[in-house]
C-alpha cells in the first residue's frame, strides 16, 4: 500500500493515497482534505481503508463505485455499514440493497472535495466516472474506474459477449469524452491497468494526465472503427473466476473473516490428495521443485497467485493450504476473500519433510532456455517441450518444436501431453511452474523451465512458427 498525495495537494489540500492491489492489478483510493474522506473502488479486505482512516483521523463520508466489478468482491457495501459513509453506485444497475445512486451530471460533496459524476460507459453499460473538484469548480483529478487506463482502455466482453461491439464503440466516446471536458493536466486515477485482465490490452506508465493520454491512448489516436476493430481482435482469455464476481457483487459481500482455517495433519492431507481434493502449496516455485507432496499443486504466493489459482481452482471446490509458516498462509487467505473465496478445508505449515510423515517426496529438476538449448542439441532421446502461455503470447512464436496448452486449459488437456520427459516453460517460469506440479506423476520426469521467455532468442530457441508434427525433439 502506498500513500502518494497528489502534485497539487499543498495548494488545494486534497490528497489522493493509492492503495494498491497487486495481486488483481488493480488500485483503489482514498481522496481526503485531512478531515473528511471519500473511498474509490475499495477491495473486499477493508481493513486497509480503515486503518488508514485511523492513521490520519479521517471521518469516511462516501463510498464510491465507479462500477459493478468482475474482476473482485468489492469491500465497499461492508466498508460503507462499518463507518456509517453513502455507498455510491451508478443508476440502472439491479442491486439487492440499498445505495445512494447517480447518474450523468450529478454533484457529490464531502467536505471540501466535490466529486462530478460522468457517464462513461464501455467497460460496462453503467460505468460511471468522477471529476475531483474544489468548491469552485476546479479539476484537480478523475478517477476513471475501466474507463481511460494508462496507455489503454477496460476490456469490453464481460457484460455479455453479444454486448461486446456495442460496448466498445461506448468506450471509444466515453474516453473521448474525458478528453474533451477535462483540462490536459488532470491526473488520471484508473481502478485497472495494473496488470489486471480488466484492461483490453497491457497498461504503461504509473501514473498520467489526460494530456498524456491524448498522445498514447488508443482511443484517442485511433479511428473509431479502427479503434474498435483493433481492440475486439486483441481480446485475449480471462480468468473464469470473472463469471461469478459481478453476482457476488450485485448481492452485496458481507464481512471477510481473515483467520487461520482449522490446522490439518498429514495423514488428513494424504487423504484429501488421494480424494482428489485441491490441496496448495504456497511455497516458492523452487522449492517446490526440489520436495513436494505427491499430488499436490504448485502456486507460489507472489504476484500471480490469486489471478491463477483464481482461474485454474473449480468454484467451491474444497481448497486446503500448504505454507512455510501461518504468516504466509495468512497472506493467502487475504488474497483468496478478494476474489470471493471465504471458506478454506484446511491448512498445514512447516517443514515439507515433516508434513510428508514418512513418505517419498516428488521432486523435479529446475533449469533454463539456455538448458534446453543444451539438451535438445547434445541428448539423442526424445523428449517433450510444452509451453503454458496464453494464445495470443503463442502467436507471436514460441520455442521450436514445443506443443501449446494454454495453462487454464491443461487440467482438461492433460492426456494430450505424452508421458516420458517433458520440458515446460511460459513467460517467466510462474505458470510454468503450475503446469508442472498438474502434470507431476509416475511415468512422466518433468523439468521446469524457470526462465524469462525472452531468452529463449538468446538460447536459438525461439521461432515464429514453433509447431511441429512431432510434439517433441529428437
């Protein structure tokens, strides 16, 4: 979490903190003038918003929705009967519950900001957008929600796919809009880009104008057409836990309950592997690598554990943790209520060896593009090479020879990977990683490729047009 104030906070005495989501790629804040605060966009973990409340002895009058998210549980219904503040949401939406709703035009106070409310639709039919002002009517900022994002706009097929065209073209006037009423140097404060799957296309910079945005902006230096013609071809997969977070939010999420889930031993987790059931280890990609429990899954607690773990785990399905310590695991169940997932099955933490009780770890060696470079040039023995990456990363080439299983749909596809040795890389190793904990069993002898895939230039490796008739090296 960071608390940047904004570039003219001295002269107008607001102060805009950013807190920060990286896990999601997102970013809530916290706009106040030392007495009274107003919240954008808050997560489901609340207590980062009131802790800073606390911290600068603020009073919360409004809580402001710039959308119905689909990408996490919002925090702002419970953030909003916690300190007594309005909850504020976009008019048309169907709620089931009570709220304070604006539309285009409309004017909210708190103290001495004063937040505009715009109409921006394209990242869904309602979106809304808010102009921070002073009591005289000056712009010193907007928070803009899916809406203008640095460098990039909100995706636009998460309402319904057949909403998708109609909604883009919305989102091109939408950001057109913003250009057109606001001052150059307004900064913008978007929820997305951050590395979120909300954004249409990957996000630059940390922080911008509407100034900037006029020069980058696709939306603003495209043709209309173009504009949507190129965006609806760029829309790449999301993670499926997106189908259940609208609902949840429409309902309105009550309280999240951060504690440690009921300890388990390791004779309960062997059975709940031998069931089937989804037990996670947390720790780092190598050190599951090198001794983990059979049947187990790999996702590292680091910046993309919830997006994965999120999109690979089957929605209610029971989920039990593995950890070093109860303090990581605590961090994954904070990251898990953002996305929706309240009830744990379980955990475990400790030595891996001691969790094993006796029992043969599995393990895999570790080793890089350029390792593989190697072995495909100096070992006879054929072995597989699988890369885990999305489709659109695919299309840009991938390493020669390799066959393609997108990581969200490998679970489904596991018998398309032969048995014998396999090799699997993506785009840094994460992924990778994943894959590989999926596809450990007897009869397969996997080797994680933990490596950035811009090196895979540097090893040889890398061609535009990868398949080959035989998924493997010879």
């Amino acid at each position: 979490m960071s608390a940047n104030p904004t570039p003219d906070a001295g002269r107008t005495g607001f102060r805009v903190e950013t807190i920060e989501t990286t896990s999601l790629g997102d970013r809530s804040y916290l706009v106040h003038d030392d007495e009274t605060a107003v919240a954008v966009d808050p997560q489901r973990d609340i207590d980062r918003v009131t802790g800073l409340l606390d911290a600068r002895g603020l009073r919360l009058a409004l809580v402001v929705e710039t959308h119905v998210h689909n990408d996490y549980v919002s925090g702002g219904l419970e953030l909003a009967r916690t300190t007594g503040a309005t909850y504020v949401l976009a008019s048309g939406d169907e709620l089931d519950f009570e709220y304070r709703p604006v539309t285009d035009g409309d004017l909210l106070e708190a103290g001495r900001i004063r937040l505009r409310v715009l109409h921006t639709p394209g990242h869904t039919h309602h979106h809304i957008s808010y102009v921070l002002q002073d009591a005289a009517g000056r712009v010193h900022g907007v928070f803009t929600g899916g809406s203008m994002l640095y460098g990039a706009t909100g995706r636009t097929d998460l309402v319904r796919p057949g909403d998708t065209e109609q909604l883009t073209h919305a989102q091109y006037h939408s950001v057109r809009r913003l250009a057109a009423e606001l001052p150059a140097d307004t900064p913008v404060y978007p929820t997305h880009g951050f590395g979120s799957f909300c954004s249409a296309t990957p996000t630059s910079g940390d922080a911008s104008t509407v100034g900037a945005q006029a020069e980058v902006n696709p939306a603003l230096t495209l043709e209309e057409q173009d504009y949507v013609d190129t965006l609806i071809a760029g829309l790449a997969a999301y993670p499926a836990y997106y189908a259940h977070m609208g609902s949840l939010n429409r309902r309105g999420a009550g309280p999240v309950d951060l504690s440690l889930p009921e300890p388990v031993d390791p004779a309960e987790l062997r059975r709940r592997i031998e069931a089937g059931e989804w037990v996670v280890d947390l720790r780092g990609r190598t050190a599951f690598a090198a001794g983990h429990l059979a049947g187990s899954l790999g996702f590292e607690l680091s910046t993309n554990f919830l997006t994965y773990l999120g999109w690979l785990h089957p929605w209610g399905a029971p989920l039990t943790l593995i950890g070093e310590s109860a303090e990581q695991v605590t961090q994954a169940r904070r990251e898990l209520v953002r996305i929706g997932i309240d009830r744990l099955a379980g955990m475990a933490y400790g030595e891996i060896e001691t969790l094993a009780d006796g029992r043969p770890l599995r393990s895999y060696p570790v080793s890089d593009f350029a390792g593989l470079a190697a072995a495909t040039a100096q070992r006879p023995e054929v072995f597989t090479v699988l890369d885990a990456r999305r489709d659109d990363e695919r299309a840009g080439g991938g390493v020669r020879g390799s066959i393609h299983i997108p990581i969200h749909e490998l679970a489904e596809r596991v018998d398309e990977v032969p048995d014998g040795e396999v090799w699997v890389y993506c785009g840094s190793g994460y992924r990778a990683a994943i894959a590989a904990s999926i596809l450990d069993q007897p009869g397969r002898d996997l080797v994680l490729v933990d490596d950035d895939y811009e090196r895979a230039a540097d090893a040889g490796l890398h061609t535009e047009h990868p398949e080959h008739p035989e998924p493997a090296h010879r």
